[in-house]
C-alpha cells in the first residue's frame, strides 16, 4: 500500500470534484501508487463532507498541561531570583517539588 501524500491529496481532490472520479477509477488510473481503496474512499467522503482534505479543528489532543500558568510556575521555579541569588533549582528539584494533574491541568506545589 502507498501512502497518500500531501500532493496525491490535492490531485485527489481536483479529480474528484472536477471529474467526479471515484476510488476505483483513481487506483486503475494511478496503479504506481498502490493506494487502498478504503483510503481513498475514506479521503473522498471526507471531500464530500468537509470540502477539504485537511483535519478539523480542534481534532487533536488537547495541550492541557502546557498553559501559560504552568509555564510561568516552572520558569520561576528554575529562574534565580533578583533578591535571593543562586536560589534556582534543577529540573529534577522542579519535578520532585511539584505534582501535575492533567485531568485538572492544574499544577500543585508541595
């Protein structure tokens, strides 16, 4: 099986809305690429659907952990301070020092 790159995508798709060319004309007309006709089939309803070949927003894992609050906390953990000098800590320090709960994505300090 090929995989279908970013550039069979596009192809794809113009063949598709313009020629209104199905899975299996596409793999009997492009029989180098060795694609699935699932894929195709799947990549088709999804131009049918969609209009595009692109995943939908917000489709991914959210970043739960990596917010601004979290990033602060950590940068002044590791940070020296202006009034204390070399009262920085190691990453190791950081870690051991503070819990991260990604179903709150709050960071609790000890």
């Amino acid at each position: 099986m090929g995989r279908i790159t970013k550039d069979d995508r596009c192809l794809i798709m113009g063949l598709h809305t313009e020629k209104k060319w199905a899975a299996k004309r596409l793999i009997s007309e492009f029989l180098n690429k060795r694609w699935s006709q699932s894929s195709l089939t799947r990549l088709l309803r999804k131009i049918d659907n969609y209009g595009t070949t692109k995943r939908k927003s917000g489709s991914s894992r959210p970043r739960s952990v990596r917010t601004a609050v979290n990033i602060l906390t950590v940068d002044d953990m590791i940070c020296s301070q202006d009034d204390a000098p070399c009262s920085h800590k190691s990453p190791n320090d950081v870690l051991s020092g503070m819990t991260v709960d990604i179903s709150n994505t709050a960071v609790l300090l000890e």
